[in-house]
C-alpha cells in the first residue's frame, strides 16, 4: 500500500491563515444573504382606517382664487393611484396632475375655477391606506369663488332596505332636473352618513331643488340600472333667503334582490338523533324544484334566501339519502314563510313527529 506524501502548503503559515480568514469571510458574506431574505419582523398588521387630517379650501370657505389648488392630507401614507381615482368634483373638473408630498395629496387643476360658482369635492371610500385599508367615512367638501357662501341646505335621512345606507351619494339639481343616467351631471353632491342622515350645503336659493339619491351597489361610480339603485325625493325643495334650510327630507330606498334571513329552530323529541335534521324548501316560484338545507345538530339554523314565499318542512334524515321517507323518519308540519328583500323572519319552529303514509306531500 502505498502512502501519499503530504504537499506543504507554498503559501506557509501566514497563507495558511489568510485562506481560513478568507473561508470565515465569505460564510459571513454568505449567511448575511441569507439574513436578507428571512421574513421581516414588525408589529401587528396595520389595520386602522387612514383620516383626513385637513382640506385646503375647507368646506364653508368663500372667496376661493380661481387660481385654487385643492390639498388634502391624510393621517398616514396612501396608495396613490387608488386614492386619486376615489375623488371628483361637482361640477365636473378635469384635474391636470396630482401632486403627492408626503401624506398631502394636492391637485392641480386643468382650467381656473369660474367666477360665483360653488364646487363640492367628494372623497370616497375608495381611497385606501398603502395597507390597503379604506378611508374611515366618505367626505363632501364645498367651496365657493364668491364673496359669500351660499346659504341654502337640504337636510335628511336614506332609509335603505337590503344594504347600508352609508356612503349613498345625494345628486341635487337645480330648477327640479332630472338625472341623465349616462353622465354626472348634477350641480351639488352629497353623501349619507354612518346613520344615513345627510346634508347639502352651498344651495342657491330662489329657485327649486331635487334630491335624487344614488346606491353605488357594484361600486364602480357609475349609474347602472341592472345592479344600482337611483331613487328621487318626493318632491322639489324651493329654497328662498326667508327660508333657505330644508329638514326632514326622507328618500326610501329597497334593493329588491337583497336577500332575507330565515331563523329559527328544528326540535326532534321523538328520535334516537341518528343522521341528519334537514330542511325540505319549496319555493313557490317553481314547485317543481324542492332543496334540502342541512341544520347543525344543535337544531338552530339562520339561513340566508332570495326575497319570495316557501314552503317549509323539517325532518330527521336517519339513513342520510336526502328522501324524506314518511312512515320511518320524523317529520315537522309543513309552513309557509315569506321573505321580503333584506326582511328577517326569526323564531320559526319546527317540531318533528312521526307521520302516515297518507301524509305523504
């Protein structure tokens, strides 16, 4: 066997040294990188709603410079793009640029504002933190390039059935116009708030005023019959300088497609609880087509269906086929329920027992 005779390192001692230190190097270099892209550390996710801090000119102000730029700032740091897109005026204005300081959003303006004219500038909801969390509460800001504010407002409520009332929009027209679905063409704005209550401010007096109000419901700010809701007040409003604050003004609003809850309880004393407890739901739109809802075992159910009349009936499913079988499994009375859009129908009770055959539906 032969020996392999060790080679001398050329680089001695101090070479010898020089490559450990180089070897520890480039582990440092190596685990450095490595550091780089562990998971950062931090505290809790942001989850607070960005607040408009200030708006310059604020609402009230009279006097505005045609020359006026519009700065708004925030109390944190906002995705840009998403934050200007939640913003327009009344009357329209083509915004040139968006200029972004920090947390101060300033928009410069296409063309001068126009001599005596009032302006109201909304923010959505839509603009939303670099968190992506959406701004707390809508806002509507009203200026005037007059020397005085004008002192008309309409005060009221939205009453919505089937969605929240929050953040409808109030498109106001002067001399009782109607709204030209296809464009933006009020002349004030306004919008309803966490209570539904609303108020345009800045109204023109001596000539009458409508309120039209406006349920964004696929929230892409456009009027769309199909999905939306657009419903005017009862009548016009004249405002006049004896009398130019209107209250108590009311606009009902129902989205006919929301759905309503059904709650109640299924109560099986007869049984030995194998199997299911399940619903049978008939829905007298269409006979034809029975659905079987599943209930916890605890009994209670809150159950969420299209506006319209059911029949229905509760039953132990013990062999799990999905088949109401009359003479072996227990069965409540049947009943009819009535869900009206966003409506509530609580309490509902359904007490098995066993039944005849002849009872057969």
């Amino acid at each position: 066997m032969r020996r392999r005779t060790p080679v001398p390192d050329p680089r001695g001692g101090a070479g010898r040294a020089a490559g450990a230190a180089a070897v520890a190097l480039l582990a440092a270099v190596a685990a450095a990188g490595c550091a780089k892209k562990a998971p950062p550390s931090g505290g809790p996710p942001d989850l607070e709603p960005p607040r408009i801090v200030s708006i310059a000119p604020d609402s009230g102000t009279a006097g505005v410079p045609l020359d006026a730029r519009v700065s708004i700032t925030f109390s944190e740091g906002m995705e840009p793009r998403g934050t200007g897109a939640a913003m327009e005026f009344s009357p329209p204005l083509d915004v040139r640029q968006r200029r972004w300081s920090g947390n101060t959003l300033t928009l410069v303006l296409a063309d001068s504002l126009k001599p005596d004219r009032t302006y109201t500038l909304f923010i959505g909801s839509g603009a939303r933190d670099r968190h992506g969390n959406n701004l707390a509460e809508s806002r509507t800001v009203i200026f005037t390039t007059a020397a005085e504010f004008p002192k008309g407002v309409i005060e009221g409520t939205v009453e919505a059935v089937g969605f929240k009332a929050p953040g409808t929009l109030l498109w106001c027209y002067e001399d009782g116009r109607q709204p030209d679905s296809t464009a933006r063409d009020f002349d004030a704005l306004g919008v309803a708030d966490a209570s539904g209550a609303f108020r345009v401010a800045g109204l023109a007096t001596g000539h009458p005023w409508r309120v039209w109000a406006f349920a964004d419901l696929n929230h892409n700010r456009s009027y769309e019959p199909d999905t939306d809701l657009l419903e005017p007040g009862d009548s016009t409003i004249v405002l006049t300088d004896e009398h130019p604050v209107a209250t108590g003004v009311n606009i009902k609003m129902v989205d006919e497609k929301a759905p309503g809850s059904f709650a109640g309880v299924v109560l099986d004393t007869v049984s030995d609880r194998q199997g299911s407890l399940r619903l049978i739901v008939t829905s007298l739109a269409d006979t034809s087509r029975k659905i079987l809802y599943e209930v916890p075992n605890s009994g209670s159910f809150d159950l969420k269906w299209p506006p319209g009349t059911y029949r229905v009936r509760g039953f132990r499913d013990r062999d799990r086929d999905r088949i109401w079988e009359v003479d072996k499994e227990p069965a409540s009375d049947e009943i009819q329920v009535r869900i009206t859009p966003g409506g509530e129908v609580k309490g509902a009770m359904f007490v098995l027992y066993m039944h005849r055959r002849e009872e057969s539906p």
